[in-house]
C-alpha cells in the first residue's frame, strides 16, 4: 500500500512537473518573440540613423551648392549690369 501511495505522490509531482514545463515553453516563446521584436525595432533605429546622417550629408552639399550658384547668378547679374552700363 506505501509504495502505491509513493506512486501516486510521484505521478502527482509528475504532472505538476509537466505543468511547469510547459509553462516555461510558452513564457519561452513570448520571450523569444519579445526578443525578435526589440532586435528588429532596433536595426529599424539603426537604418533610420544612417539614413537621417545620409540626408544630413545630402542637404548641407545642396545647401552648399545652392550657394555657389546664387554666388554665381550675381557675379552674371553684375557682368550683365557692366555691359548694359557700357551700351
């Protein structure tokens, strides 16, 4: 009779055992889904700081070039001004 008692204490631990077990699985996939996601959002940030320090780099040499050419469209103004003067 003990040992039959001893059984059932076992397949009761058994079971409970099994319980916790598939309870960690599943708290391991929510973890690991988790984890997928922080992983993703961050290589997101990641593209988003090159790309924002590529379109950084793009508007100054635009900016730049913006004001050679309006450097340049004054020094025609004023050539065109001289000969419209020497006329």
């Amino acid at each position: 009779m003990q040992v039959y008692r001893q059984h059932c204490k076992i397949a009761e631990e058994y079971h409970e055992v099994k319980k916790e077990i598939a309870l960690l699985e599943e708290r391991k996939k929510e973890l690991i889904t988790r984890l997928e996601q922080v992983e993703k959002e961050s290589m997101d940030a990641a593209q988003l700081a090159k790309e924002y320090a590529e379109l950084t780099e793009e508007n100054r040499t635009l900016k730049l070039a913006q004001t050679q050419c309006v450097e340049q469209l004054e020094k025609l103004r004023i050539q065109y001004q001289k000969r419209q003067g020497s006329s």
